[in-house]
C-alpha cells in the first residue's frame, strides 16, 4: 500500500511543470558536478601515475644495484675460498681419507655410523665425484655440529641430500641419512692398491 501510494505521489508529481524542471535542473546540475570533478582530478590521476612509475623505476634501480653489490660481494668471497678448494680438490686417496675422516668426526660428535654405501662418478678431463649414502644415528645438537665440520675435512665434501627422523626411544635421538659427494682430482681413490 505505501509503495503503491509513493509511485502514486511520484508520477503525480512528475506530471507538474515545475517539478519535471527541478529535476532536469537537479539531473543538468549533477552532470556539470561531474564533468568539473573530471576535469579537475584528471591531471591530478595522472601525475599520480606518473609519480608510481617514477617511484616503481627506483625501486627497480635500486635493487639492481643491492643485487650488483651482493653479486661483488658473493665472487670476491668465491675468489678468497677457490685455493682452499682447489687444494682439497688434490688431496689423495680420497675413498680412504674420507673414511677415516668421517670416522673420527661422527665420534668426535657423537654420532653412530649405522652404514656407509659408496659410488664414483668420473667427468673426464674434469674432476670426479665420489658419493656416499651415509646413516647416522646421535642427537640432533651432535649431527648439526657434524653438518658444520664437513668443511673442515681436508676433502671438498658437500652435503647432496638428507633426511631426518625421529626414533623411538630417549628423547632428542634422530636417525639420519646423508648423500654426500666429495669431488676431487685424480687416478685413484682408495689408499694402497686394487681398484
């Protein structure tokens, strides 16, 4: 009923002379409104985009130049470990010495060799890749530790892959297993003769 009685009031309304006025002048006054706001704010869009690409191509230099600085700073740190590298990249029977050497750094940390499973690459004329799956057994304090004397080894051995896992039992204690691929120059890799 009331919506009925406002259409009612509304199309009587629109029937009068005046009112159909007051709302072309209202409807006219609007659009004036808004073509003046666009006029207005138009320019003012613009030098708002212009200052976002002025401010994305700084922003864009500036982080060219972070990466150059870091690039520099990254090879001149290359450029300082290259002879300890290569020095290790020569060491000799590279199967035996790392062998001992693992030993002695998972007992140093606590660590339980489980087992030890060895591979050879050979790139020829290059270098050669000697790998070892390795399982361990330690808390996770002692492996972390055994993780950052690997660089320490007279060899260039990295850390390939690896997997952790909780074992029943004393809380802490893991089971870990380790690909590691130690990388060197030479004809042989184990210590005294046979293949």
């Amino acid at each position: 009923m009331k919506a009925s009685w406002l259409l009612g009031s509304v199309s009587l309304s629109l029937r009068t002379r005046w009112t159909r006025m007051g709302l072309y002048a209202a409807l006219g006054a609007w659009g004036v409104a808004l073509i003046v706001a666009l006029l207005y704010w138009t320019p003012e869009w613009r030098e708002m985009a212009q200052a976002r690409r002025a401010v994305a191509h700084e922003r864009a230099q500036a982080l060219a130049a972070m990466e150059r600085r870091t690039l520099v700073r990254a090879y001149r740190l290359a450029q300082l470990h290259i002879p300890g590298i290569e020095k290790k990249m020569i060491a000799p029977h590279v199967q035996t010495s790392l062998v001992v050497h693992l030993g002695a750094l998972a007992k140093r940390h606590q660590l339980q060799i489980l087992g030890e499973r060895y591979g050879e690459v050979r790139h020829p004329g290059r270098y050669r890749v000697l790998t070892l799956d390795m399982d361990l057994m330690g808390r996770y304090p002692a492996l972390r530790g055994f993780l950052v004397d690997l660089n320490r080894l007279p060899t260039w051995t990295l850390v390939r892959a690896g997997r952790i896992t909780a074992i029943p039992g004393p809380p802490g204690w893991i089971k870990a297993h380790l690909r590691l691929a130690t990388y060197y120059r030479g004809e042989t890799t184990h210590g005294g003769a046979g293949p």
